[in-house]
C-alpha cells in the first residue's frame, strides 16, 4: 500500500496487510494524515514508512515482520518530524522495531517494541525527539540505540532484558533519561562511548542502584558505564509480589514517603542504600524494610520526628535514622489502637530529645516489638534524652538491644505484661527508669550506667527468672537475674551467679557475676615441618566454668594467616590439629592458640615459630621449546619450572650431534613459572641435544632427560653479485656468470632464460668456485627481442631460490652480406644494370652502388647510387659514358643498426659499339683530280678513313685518307663529268660508318648563280646571328635525329645526319 504526491488528510485504518514483497504502508511526502488499527505482518522490507511526512499521527498497529527473515523495521521513520506514534506494537522485527533516520520533533507514546533482533528503537540523526510510556522489553541486542543524535528525552519507559538497556555514541550529547525502569539488561543498562549520559531518577533494578565499580560497586541493579551520570537515583519500590525482591512493572519512587502515600494497606516498601532526607509519616499498615548492605539505608533529619508511627501492623526494618544532633525524636509512635509495631535492626541516632518514644496513652499501644536496635548518641559531655520511652504500652517486647549515652537509657511508664531482656544499656546517667508498671519481667540484661536504676510509684515488676541452665548475657552457662556493674556480691560457687549481698537493688535475686578467671592453655606441639608433607599442632585447654571458645591461627612467612574457630564444654580438653605443609612453603611457619570463656577471660600463647624444612626437588612442567630449530635464527629453550620453596636458578646443557664440549646458557624467569632463553642456530643440519638444570633456593637441583631437536634449513640461498652484461650482440656469446652463497651449501643452479616467448630454456650452470657458477649460450642471430632470465638457486636443504627476471639488451652488430651480384654488359652510350642479392640477420635497410669509369680516374670521381628493391635483390642502372674503356665498382650495404658490409672494387671492360662520326665532307674538282676531306670523330680513336669510287656504275678503285690536323685527306683521277665515291671511317673498335655521294663537273653559266645565293644566304645567317645576339630571336632548338640500329633507336647530332645518308 503506497500513498505519494503530497497527499494530506490520508486515513488509513484497519486494514490487514500479509507478506507484502517491499514496504507493507509505504507513506511519501504525506501530512496530517491518520494511520490507524492496522495489522501488517511478514513485509519484505518494513511494516510501515514513513518518509519526508509530518503532523502524522500513526496509533494502535500491530507490526510483526515473523516469518519474513528479510523484513527490516516495524515503523520506519525518514526525514520526518512532528509524528506521533502511538499504542504501536512492533515486534519480532529482524532489524528494528522503531528506527528514525534524520527525523526530529516526534513523538513515540505508550507503545511496546519487544523480541526484534538489533534495536527496539533506534536513533540515527533524530534529534529532539520524545519516548514516553513505552515497553521496550527483550530486544537482542539494544533496547534503544542512539547513534549520531542528541537532545532526545526518554521518560516513564521499561527497558527490560535486552542486551544492553541503552547504547549511545560518541556523538550523541544531551540525551535524557528520567524515571525509566532499566531491568535485567545483560550487559548494560546504559552503555556510552565516550560522552556523558544524564541518567538521573530512574529505576535500576534494585533498591542499591546501579553497579559501577568506581562509583557505586555496591550497587546490585543494572551495570553502567563511568559517564553515565545516576545519582539520584529511584531506590524505593512497592513489593506487590511480597517476594522481597524488585519485578519489573512494580511501582517504585524516589522518595520514601512518596512510595508510602501510594501504597494499599499491608504493602512491603523497600529502600535503597541511600541517604533519605525527609521526615516519614507511616499512616497505614505497610512493612518499611531498608538495604541488605550494613548501614545503607539512612534517614537523616535535621527537625522534628524522623518516622512518624500512627498506625497498627507497622514493620521497620534495617534502616539507619539520624538526627545529626538537632532533630526531637527518631521514632515517634503515637494514637489509638496501635497494635503490632515492629522496629528490627535499626540505628537510631543523635536526636536532642529522644531515640523512640511510644506514646500509648489509655492502654492503646499492644504488641510493640522492639528487637535488635542500637540506640545512641555521640555526646561526650552533657547528656540529655531519653534512649527508649514507653508509655502505656501492653505486652511489650525490647530484647537484644543496646541502648547507650542517654540522660537516661530506658524509660518505662504505666506499661503491663511486658519483657525486657538481652539487652545492653550502658553509659547512661540512669539506666532503667521504671514507674508504674506492672506484671512485667526484666531479665538477662546488661546495666553499667552512672545510676544503674530508677523507681517510682507502685510497680509489680520480676528482675530475674528462675535459676536454669543457659546463656546468659555474660557467657555464663545460667541464667538468672541481670549483670548490675555496682553490685559488690561475689560468686562462690562459679556458676556466674552471685550468692552474696542479695537481693540487688530494686529486688534482683540472682544477680549475674563476670567471670575474671582465664583459661589455661598448653602447647604440646613438637618435631618441625617439611614441605609437602602434614604436620601435627597439639595443645591442652584447661577452664573451670567448662565453657569457652578456641582461636587457633597459623601462618607462614609473607602468607595469609589461617584461622580455626571452635567451642569446647568440657573442663579439661586436649586438642591435635593436623596440616599440610605446601611444597611452596616459604621461612618459617609461626602460630599460637588463645581461649576466651564466656565471659570475655581471654588466654593465649606466645607466638610459635618453627623453621620449615624444603626437602622437595624442583619440579619440571611443559618443555615449551619448538620441536624444530631453524639455521640462523633464534632458538628458544623454554621450560616450566616449579619449586615448593621458590627456584633461583635454570640452566640448560646443549650441544650439537658429533661436539664433545658442552655449551651453557642461564635461562631467565620470562612469566610466572616460564623460563627463557634464546640461542643462535649455526649453520649446520647437525641434530641439537639440550637438557634442563634447575636449582631451588635451597640447593635442590634436579635436571631433565636429554632431548633431541632436529635442526631445519629455511635460509635461502643468496645472490651475492650477477656478473652477467646486460647487453650484447645478434649471435654473440652470452656468459652467465653469478656469485651465490649458502649456510649450508648450494646444490645446483640453474638458468632459465628465453628470448621470445615460446623458447624457454632451463640449462644447469657449471660451478667454477665454492661462490661461483657460469654457463656460456648464443643469442639468436636474427632475434633483437632482449634476453629475459632468472635463477633457481636450490641449497641441500632443499631451498629454493627463485631470482626476479632480469633482461639483456640485445642489439645487432651483424652487417649484411652480399651474396651474389650481376652486371650487365656496358657499352659506351648505353645504360648498364646493376643487380645484387643482400640478405641480413635483421632487416636490409638499402644498398648502394659506388662506380667509376677509367676516364674519371685522373679526376678523382665516383658516383653513389641508391639500389632499389625489396627482400633480397636490390638493382640499378647507370649510364655509360661514350668514350669510358673500363668500369669499377663495389657494392655497400647497411641495416637498420647502421651496420655496413662492402665489397671489393670490382672491374668490368666497356665494349665499344659507337662507329665514328663524319661530321663533313668537302669535294673539290681541280683539272683531272677530285680532292676530298672529311672531319671525322670518334669516341675512342679513328684508325682508318678511307673510299671506294665509282665511274659509271664500275668500281674505279680505292683510296686511303690521311690524317692532317684532325682532317682527313685524300686524292682521286677525275675521267668525266661525274663519279660516285663512298666514304668508309673505321675507329680502334672495328666499328664502321660510310657515306655515299656523287661529284659533278659544275657548269659554267651557273656558277654566278651559285655565288649570289651564297652571299645572299651568308648574309642571312649574318643577320640571324646578329639578332640572337641581341636576344631578339631565340635560338633554334638543336635538330634531334634518331635511327634504328638492331632494333632500338639512337640519337644521331646533326654530323651524323651529314655524313650519312642512310642515316637520314
């Protein structure tokens, strides 16, 4: 069921909600809304939520979170305020019953949280919140726990039997509690961290307050911690089950009179161990029972009557009244028909005017029981008041009690059948003051007051019973009459009785009589003790009155004394008493006897003392030592020693298995009967042997059988230097070289090493020394991954020793290698290849190329060409120069390290395949003979021009030319008009070049012709010339020709052209 959106005025009432999966009500942002008579149980989360609500009135639901084991709250209160809850019930809850979260300003009334398993409610930020009237009762663990909150007031709440009561944080200050009833909490009733709690007025329990073992370790109600602040606390309760003990839900109050103005007739009120400053009237029949601890209930007065009796059936009991010297009167019993009064083992103090006073005036005051009360006051110089005044009082009873330091001890008036006995009045001015009384008896009472009796008036009063057999106030064995501190009789026949000067005084016939006789003691103890074994005490009682008690007390040096206590009824008894002397009996032992008679006679012996003898060895308990030693480490010998007398000295022998001397360390005392000493293990795998010494302090030695103790090597193995480089080269030697060392001794090392990660190698190293070892392995030559490796070092012990990796830089210092190269044929003019295979242990980077003609030699130049290609083969093509015979060269190549392999200089001849050029031909007629010249030139030398001629179709012949000045000439007959010649230039190569022309005679009627087209063209070209120089005309681009010559083109120059035709 869930209600959100700001919903006002909502009333939810009387639903039953069963094992809801989350919240059973589930309340957002709710007000002024009722939830009411609502039965939700086994919610999966809480009972009820409410969350960011306020002016909520949430009355009269039952929570239950059983069987649900994952359920959280009963009511669960977030970031709420000004809620009231009201006559809920949350239970059986696995977290909380109630639990505020930020919430402040609430109200929780009149509801039970019982049986949750952490907290009946629980604070968590909630500040300023109010319990009141609730039962929080049985919760496992805290019946409110306060976390992180302050200024929270619990009022009229029951926090019974949980774990702890209430627990408050150290961050929660000024948190009230007030008349709340803490109860039979285990642990605490109020637990605080660090921070004070204000506590006062409630309930702890018991009367005695709450247990503190500083501030109040009487206390026998709930523990509290040191700042719980509990004084005053609530010490009075009405015990309605009459058990005389507190059950929760009975009533209880702070102050005495309180309790009494709300209890029925009959009640039983029980006090605290306090002191009550108020004066008590007792109006109703009720029993007034103070603290069980001697003198802890006190009601102190400073005016008037301390307890005021005005009715019948009134018991008080145990209580401690003062009146701190200005007071009238302890207890005043006054007013008709009182009956049944009881006063039992109360103090009654230092009034000006009196202990009690019972007024029973026309007979109205019957039964009153007087019992086992001391009456005093602490004058010293002028006494005034009356101890005990009893008026008018029928069948009256004052037994056991001391009455002391009065004007006048015991007043009795107009009182009948009453009994006055066993009791002590003494320091008195007068002690009994008795008038008017009647058919009453006053016996066995002790009188030793400045005037031991006053009568007045008529009276008809027995001072002593009939002679008989029994205790008398004195320790005699009689009873008669009363012990008189002025009467002068003796008593003759000892039976404590006096027989003389008879009747005492105001007509006591049997008067009693101190005894002053001591008893007789006689030791008859002999021999000495030894330790551990019995010794007999033996001793004679001699006492005439045949009654008495014996104190027999022993003891040893700086011990405890013993004490044995017990009455004897015979005259003479002989009495033995046997002991145990205890092994750790130390010095001597002393004792005595004393005998008191019933009288107060008392006898002892002069303290005995008897050196005791130790005769015990000292004894060996737990050997403690490991059963192990371990090289270089501390070995501990420890042993339990006892001794009866004390031992003064532990040693232990060990030695090592094959040593003949024996070694000695003095073991010291570590705890209690523990011994310790400490040893350094050698390094050796020999079996330690050790025995035990010890020696008492009185000379006792005793030793223990030799033990064997088998020593373990747990040391590892140590590195002490790796010589090894850390870096090297692609396939060089690697030395593993490393200095190891051991306590015992090294029984192999080995290497494991890997330089990628699959190869991983586990070689055993060779010991060069007793700290050296080494092991030799290549690097991988085509692999720069580093070379990872650690060592197994193992000791004879069986230790290993697992070194951290370590890393060698691997780099390349393996240059490539150049395994075959090709050069193609070179001929002059033409490209010439270059192809090399190179292969590296890494990676080729590139491949160059050094070359040189013959022709450069004189120059000293060279060039360098960059190779191209990929895997293996690199290759290049260069150019050869037209007039270049040889070609040298060599090969570099480098990797990506820089590493460079060369090559030898290699030589290859260049082939020359260039014919010669006839760059012009000149033809000249003169009479019969044609002269022709022809420029030639050729890249390595001309060695023959020469012609072959023509006439008509014939061969005429052939002719030589003749170099002259870099021309060539020669001479042919003319025989007609025209010849046809042809032009053959062969160089040093073979090669060879021709041309082909045809002369012709010239004619005559031409030749003008021919001379004006020459100057005109000649001017031409003058005038061509001219403007090119002058950059108006650029130049012509040069005539490029090219022929096939075995199937690929040439470039011819413009003399090639010239000269040959063909070529054209």
């Amino acid at each position: 069921m869930s209600f959100n959106y700001n919903k006002v005025n909502l009333s939810i009432v009387g639903n039953v909600i069963n094992n809801s999966y989350n919240n059973g009500i589930d309340l957002h942002n709710v007000q002024g809304s009722r939830i009411a008579n609502n039965l939700v149980v086994g919610s999966g989360l809480n009972g009820l939520v409410l969350f960011n609500s306020k002016n909520n009135t949430i009355e009269n639901n039952t929570l239950i979170h059983r069987p649900n084991p994952s359920g959280r709250c009963g009511i669960y209160l977030g970031n709420s305020e000004n809620n009231t809850l009201e006559r809920n019930i949350c239970e059986l809850n696995v977290k909380y019953g109630i639990r505020l979260e930020h919430s402040h300003n609430n109200t929780i009334v009149n509801c039970t949280t019982s049986h949750n398993a952490y907290s009946g409610i629980s604070f968590y930020f909630a500040n300023n919140n109010t319990v009141m009237n609730t039962k929080i009762e049985r919760n496992f663990v805290h019946g409110i726990y306060i976390g992180s909150s302050f200024s929270n007031l619990f009022y009229n709440n029951s926090l019974i039997s949980n774990r702890f009561g209430a627990y408050i944080d150290a961050n929660s200050p000024h948190n009230g509690f007030q008349r709340n009833v803490f109860c039979g909490n285990t642990r605490y009733g109020i637990y605080t961290e660090m921070i004070p709690a204000e506590a006062e007025y409630n309930w702890w329990g018991d009367p005695t307050g709450p247990y503190n073992p500083r501030s109040n370790p009487r206390g026998l109600g709930d523990n509290v911690t040191d700042r719980v602040i509990f004084v005053p606390w609530m010490s009075v309760f009405i015990d309605l089950n009459k058990d005389a003990r507190y059950n929760p839900y009975e009533p209880y109050f702070l102050r005495v009179q309180e309790a009494i103005q709300n209890s029925t007739e009959g009640a039983a009120i029980y006090t605290g161990n306090l002191a009550y400053n108020e004066n008590i009237l007792i109006d109703r029949p009720l029993k007034l029972t103070g603290s069980s601890i001697p003198d802890g209930t006190r009601i102190e007065v400073s005016s008037g009557y301390a307890i005021t009796i005005r009715s019948g059936n009134v018991s008080v009991e145990r209580i401690v009244i003062a009146g701190n010297n200005s007071a009238d009167i302890g207890v005043l019993i006054e007013g008709n028909n009182l009956k049944n009064i009881t006063l039992r083992h109360c103090t009654v103090s230092d009034f000006i005017g009196g202990g009690i006073f019972c007024n029973g005036h026309n007979s109205s005051l019957e039964e009153l029981h007087l019992d086992n009360l001391t009456v005093k006051t602490s004058w010293t110089q002028r006494k005034c008041g009356v101890g005990i005044h009893i008026i008018g009082a029928t069948r009256a009873v004052i037994s056991n009690t001391t009455v002391q330091d009065w004007q006048t001890g015991l007043h009795v008036e107009n009182c009948s059948s009453s009994i006055f006995k066993n009791n002590i009045i003494q320091h008195n001015d007068f002690g009994i003051h008795i008038s008017s009384t009647y058919t009453s008896l006053v016996f066995n009472n002790y009188f030793d007051n400045l005037y031991n009796y006053l009568v007045e008036g008529d009276i008809s009063v027995r001072w002593n019973v009939t002679y008989s057999s029994g205790l008398n106030i004195l320790g005699g064995n009689h009873l008669g009459g009363n012990y008189w501190s002025d009467y002068g009789g003796e008593d003759i026949d000892g039976d404590w009785i006096g027989d003389t000067e008879t009747p005492y005084g105001p007509g006591d016939y049997l008067p009693l009589v101190r005894d002053d006789k001591k008893p007789i003691i006689r030791d008859l103890t002999c021999g000495y003790p030894t330790t551990g074994d019995n010794f007999t005490f033996s001793v004679e009682f001699i006492e005439r009155g045949g009654r008495y008690s014996v104190t027999f007390e022993y003891w040893f040096e700086e011990c405890e004394h013993n004490t044995v206590l017990f009455s004897v009824e015979r005259p003479v008894y002989r009495w033995n008493y046997t002991i145990h002397i205890p092994h750790n009996a130390t010095g001597a032992l002393h004792y005595y006897f004393a005998a008191c008679d019933s009288v107060g006679n008392v006898n002892s012996t002069p303290e005995a003392v008897l050196e005791v003898l130790d005769d015990d060895l000292p004894r060996f308990g737990r050997d403690l030592s490991p059963d192990y030693g371990t090289t270089g480490d501390n070995f501990s010998f420890v042993v339990e020693v006892t001794d009866n007398v004390g031992v003064s000295e532990v040693w232990v022998e060990y030695w090592y298995e094959d040593e003949e001397q024996q070694r000695v360390l003095v073991l010291e005392r570590s705890k209690g009967e523990v011994w310790r000493g400490e040893v350094r293990v050698e390094d050796t795998l020999k079996r330690l042997f050790y025995m035990f010494h010890a020696r008492d302090h009185s000379g006792n030695e005793m030793k223990t059988p030799i033990k064997e103790v088998t020593i373990i090597d747990d040391d590892m193995p140590e590195i002490l230097d790796d010589m090894t480089e850390n870096v090297t080269g692609t396939g060089n030697r690697v030395d593993f070289a490393v200095k190891v060392v051991d306590n015992v001794g090294i029984r192999e090392v080995r290497l494991l090493y890997w330089q990628s990660g699959k190869d991983l190698k586990n070689l055993t190293m060779e010991r060069i020394s007793e700290t050296s070892w080494r092991l030799t392995v290549t690097s991988k030559k085509d692999s720069l991954l580093p070379i990872r490796y650690y060592y197994q070092v193992e000791d004879i012990a069986g230790n290993l020793l697992i070194t951290r990796a370590a890393l060698i830089r691997v780099y390349d210092d393996d240059p490539p290698e150049v395994i075959s190269e090709e050069v193609s044929e070179a001929t002059t003019g033409d490209n010439c290849s270059f192809t090399v295979n190179v292969v590296d242990n890494i990676v080729v980077r590139g491949v160059n190329v050094q070359y040189w003609f013959d022709i450069w030699i004189s120059l000293g130049v060279s060039q360098n060409v960059s190779m191209g290609g990929a895997g293996e083969e690199y290759s290049c093509e260069i150019r050869v120069p037209a007039r270049a015979s040889r070609l040298y060269y060599r090969y570099f190549a480098y990797d990506e390290e820089g590493n460079i392999a060369g090559t030898p200089v290699f030589e290859k001849a260049v082939r020359d395949n260039d014919p010669p050029v006839i760059q012009w031909v000149e033809a000249k007629g003169v009479e019969d003979k044609l002269t022709l010249r022809v420029g030639v030139e050729d890249n390595i030398g001309v060695l023959r021009v020469y012609l072959e001629y023509y006439y008509e179709g014939r061969k005429a012949g052939e002719e030589d030319f003749m170099e002259r000045n870099g021309v060539w000439e020669t001479k042919i007959a003319l025989r007609g008009e025209r010849v046809e010649y042809v032009i053959y230039c062969e160089d040093t190569s073979g090669n060879v070049n021709q041309t082909r022309s045809v002369w012709k005679k010239p004619e005559t009627s031409k030749t003008t012709y021919y001379v004006v087209g020459i100057l005109v063209i000649m001017a031409f070209i003058g005038l061509m010339y001219f403007l090119m120089r002058k950059g108006r005309i650029p130049p012509p681009s040069p005539l490029k020709v090219f022929r096939r010559r075995e199937g690929r083109e040439e470039s011819l120059d413009n003399m090639d052209v010239i000269r040959d035709g063909k070529s054209g």
